[in-house]
C-alpha cells in the first residue's frame, strides 16, 4: 500500500469532480472456481485499488460528496472465520489505514443505499463487469439487475480516466518493479528456447519467476511458436529450429502494479536471414514509436508512424508495391498487423478497460478509427505527461487472412500476394515496451530487456 495520505488525496480529487451525491465502489468477492470453497486466485477490483489500497474481498467503499465523508462497509470476520484465515484487522482497522474515517456492516450498507434512495440524492457507480458486483448493486439500489449497466455514471467513469491516467511518481516506482521481474522471466524464458522443448517449460520458468517476485501473472502467458495467433494461449508445441518464439508475458506487483513485455526469439539462439529481416522492421516500428512519442502528439500519429516503417519495410521485401503514404492510407500493411500500436497499463495490464476502451483511449478530439487495424488501437488520444502505454508493433503471416484478402481482392494494388506466397509459413514476431511519456518526449520504463538482435542471440547463447 502507499501511504494513506495518497488515497486520501485521490478520493477528495474524485468527490470534487462528481460534486454531490454518493460514490459506491465496491471491491471484488471472491470468485468460486469448480465448488465455493475453491476460489480463483483473489484479485481486487483496480477502482478500488486505487481509492482504498485494501486487498480483502467483499470491502464496499462508498464517497460522500456532500458531507466529505469516506466509508467503508462489510462485516467482520468471526472466529469461525479466524480459525481457517489466523487473525486478520477489523473493516474499522483496515479503513483507518487507509484515512477512512467510517466504517459499517453490509447491513448497514444496504440501510446507507436505501436512505440515500428515499432522500433523491445522486447515486454514482461504474458499469460492473462481474455479475456478482451487478447483483450487489442491483440489491443495495433496488435498480433491476439488466439496468444496473447502462446506469451506471458516465461522469464517474470519465472522472476515474482523468486521475488514473497520469501515473504519479511512486505509481511509476511500482510499475517499474513489475518490469525488473519481467526481465527476468524473459531473459530466464530466453535462455531455455531451444529445440525439443516445449511452450509449456518456458511458460512455467516464466510463471515461477513471476512468483520469485512475489506477484501473479498480468494475463494468461503468450508463449507460441504460432505467433501468427496474436493471443495464443496454447503452449503444447514442441520448439522447432527455423521458427520464432513469441513471447508476451508479465507480471504484477504486490499492489497489482503490471508490465506487459514482448520479446520474440529465434528458436535455437540464432536468427535466420528472414527472421532477421522481418525482425528488424518490426524493432525500427518500435523504436519509432519511442522517437515519436511525446506530449501532444496523439498515439494514432505514433501508430501510423510506427506503420509507416512497416510498410517501407515490407516494400523493401517485395511484399508491398506502391506509394507508401497510398500503402499506409488505405491500411495495406494492416494485412500484417491487424493491431493497434497499443494500449495504457497500470493497475491492469489493459488499463482500465473495465470503463469502455472509448472512454479510456478516445476523447472528443480522438475518435476510434473503422479501418481494418487501425480500427483496433485501444488507445488513440494525444498524449501527456505521466501517461504510460505500450510500444507494441507486429508483424503475422496470417494464412487465413492472407487468403481472404487475396480471394477478395482488397488492396491488391498494394499488395504482391506471389510474393506472400513464400511467407505463409512463417509465424509471427512482435516486440513490446512499456513506455513514460514524460515532460518532452517518452522513456522505456525498467532495466531494458534485451531486445537487438546481437542482444538477444548474446542472451540466448550466454
Ligand atoms: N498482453 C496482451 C497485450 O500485449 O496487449
Ligand atoms: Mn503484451
Ligand atoms: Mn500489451
């Protein structure tokens, strides 16, 4: 946890901006996973998180905007309870450490809600994305269950964006812990990349040294020799020499702070000439990305920067014809990357995407795209300082969507599909940073991972 003196900061900012009536944020249950007993492992909602630091399950923060007060309600655990968990602080402890200054019983909740109700006052709340969370709600408010969502407080949600978006400095700290232990599950994944292994080893070194540091996974590990398959959560494959490893993994802190890395390797330490060729268009589209990247430029200019490389890449390679800004305006490259550049991260890997990727990525100014890859930038509005997103160019030789697109003809002006032809069976490569934007330009947060291809066949063969 940060010091309380951070929470109470962040709830005040939040109650100014919603100006009157109440504020519920509830906190995760514990979520059963084959009998109730058996839960998933326990993670707390991210709002939550950020407005009260408390990790237990079934905690409801409420804001009162009115009066200034903050609470905190569920019930005490019993010795019944104590007896299966050891000791834990009461729902009064566990507030005041947080610099919340009341605390009640769920009953007492429900009570709060339905006063609350009777008197008109506003009641505000996200959009819940588990159904437990929307049955709560719907209980406390008295709001049918298929209601609760498109209730829930567009103003709430826009004001939650405006604080999450701009890490503070010991935000950053946290974030850049997740990355030290990233680094070490792709360098340790790195060094075991070698014929007649499996996926599944190299996933488990990396989830044990996700563990080493004392935190779970950010997501489900993408370890793929396809990794033409952008989330391929399939590790059964046996590494074979002349494929790419795609490896997208990280981890989270104690606090739930994330990373988010991608490297991909050449599976045996050595890259071949294609790989060497795909693989360095694919770091130039990244580090111009990081030349780019700055305030007041927008992540959908770095994207089509970053794509503009791509393309003049892959013209390079005979794989792409024509006038590259023609190339890059009608999305031609996007057959190879059907992705955007990429995304916030913080609290959740994907950054408060709970909220509606249109509210987190896109503002007035900054609208969503309806262009094939470009269409799926999560986040495309002008930068600013404290912001953190990733850096995540790709490049997929997607049989299937090779074929469409040739079979329809779409941008076959731009496209030599003889040449593709050669290209069917070659995987896929992406490399991925978490950046900083920062007063005049962006940083590559954590100890840099090895990412060069001299880097990377020194990691491999060291
Ligand atoms: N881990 C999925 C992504 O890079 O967004
Ligand atoms: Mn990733
Ligand atoms: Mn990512």
């Amino acid at each position: 946890m940060f010091k309380k003196e951070t929470y109470i900061a962040r709830r005040e900012q939040l109650r100014k901006d919603i100006g009157h009536g109440i504020i519920i944020l509830p906190g995760n249950h514990e979520a059963p996973c084959n009998y109730p007993d058996n839960t998933y492992w326990f993670r707390q909602d991210s709002t939550f998180l950020y407005f009260f630091g408390l990790q237990r399950e079934d905690l409801v923060g409420v804001l009162d905007c009115d009066t200034g007060r903050d609470y905190i309600f569920a019930n005490d655990y019993d010795i019944d309870d104590v007896i299966w968990t050891g000791p834990l602080p009461s729902v009064a402890d566990l507030a005041a450490s947080v610099g919340v200054g009341h605390s009640g019983t769920l009953k007492e909740l429900q009570d709060f809600c339905t006063k609350a109700i009777k008197e008109g006052r506003r009641v505000s709340y996200l959009p819940p994305y588990r159904a437990d969370i929307t049955q709560q709600l719907s209980t406390l408010l008295g709001i049918r269950y298929e209601s609760i969502v498109p209730f829930a407080s567009h103003q709430l949600v826009l004001a939650c964006v405006k604080q999450r978006s701009i890490k503070s400095a010991e935000e950053i700290a946290e974030i850049e812990k997740a990355i030290a232990t990233a680094y070490n599950m792709h360098t340790q994944a790195m060094k075991h990349a070698f014929p007649g292994r499996y996926e599944y080893e190299l996933a488990a070194i990396m989830q044990g040294e996700a563990w080493r540091g004392n935190g779970p996974l950010s997501f489900p590990i993408i370890m793929t020799i396809h990794g033409e398959t952008l989330h391929n959560h399939n590790h059964n494959n046996q590494l074979v020499e002349g494929r790419m490893v795609v490896m997208d993994a990280g981890c989270e802190t104690p606090m739930n702070y994330c990373s988010d890395i991608t490297r991909s390797v050449p599976v045996g330490g050595h890259f071949n000439d294609r790989q060497r060729d795909i693989y360095q268009i694919v770091l130039n589209a990244n580090l111009e990305a990081i030349r780019v990247s700055r305030p007041g430029i927008t992540y959908k200019e770095v994207h089509t920067a970053a794509s503009r490389i791509l393309a003049q890449g892959y013209m390079d390679l005979g794989i792409l014809r024509g006038n590259l800004d023609d190339i890059v305006a009608n999305g031609a490259h996007a057959l190879l990357m059907p992705h955007g550049l990429g995304h916030m991260m913080g609290l959740d890997v994907h950054d408060m995407e709970n909220y509606g990727q249109i509210n987190v990525g896109y503002d007035d100014e900054t609208r969503p795209s309806e262009q094939f890859g470009l269409g799926s930038l999560r986040c495309g509005r002008r930068l600013q300082p404290g912001f953190v997103i990733t850096d995540e160019p790709g490049c997929y030789f997607i049989p299937a969507l090779i074929d469409k697109w040739h079979a329809e003809g779409t941008c076959r002006d731009f496209i030599n599909f003889d040449e593709l032809e050669k290209w069917k069976d070659f995987g896929g490569i992406r490399i991925e940073d978490d950046i900083l934007i920062t007063d005049d330009g962006c940083r590559v947060l954590g100890k840099p991972i090895p990412k060069t291809i001299e880097e990377i066949e020194a990691t491999m063969n060291s």
